[in-house]
C-alpha cells in the first residue's frame, strides 16, 4: 500500500464509509446518526461532509 503523499509530504491514508440507503427525505444528521459511524471514530479522526452538515448537536 502506497501510504507517502508527496502533496503533504506525509504519510497518509484514507478511508471511505458508505450507509445503507435511506430515502430522499431523511436529514444528513439522521443518517450520520443511525449508521453507527460516530462509534468506530476516534477523538481526532477528520470528516470531510458537504457545506451546511454539523456534527456538533450529534458529538
């Protein structure tokens, strides 16, 4: 596995998390809520999520 990022001149990796579907009109909080992700992440883990997605009310 290739880990080295010449762009950050690190050591990097990342990971991908896909839910089961949920239909068109639940909240993006009710998903991240109910996939069960919040419990396998740690304290300084990173997420990258669309413009107006907080996570504060659910951390």
């Amino acid at each position: 596995v290739q880990t080295y990022s010449y762009y950050q001149s690190t050591y990097t990796v990342k990971f991908m998390f896909v839910s089961k579907p949920y239909g068109g009109r639940v909240s993006d909080n009710k998903i991240f809520e109910q996939s069960g992700i919040l419990a396998k992440m740690d304290k300084k883990d990173i997420v990258m999520a669309d413009k107006g997605f907080t996570m504060e009310d659910i951390c």
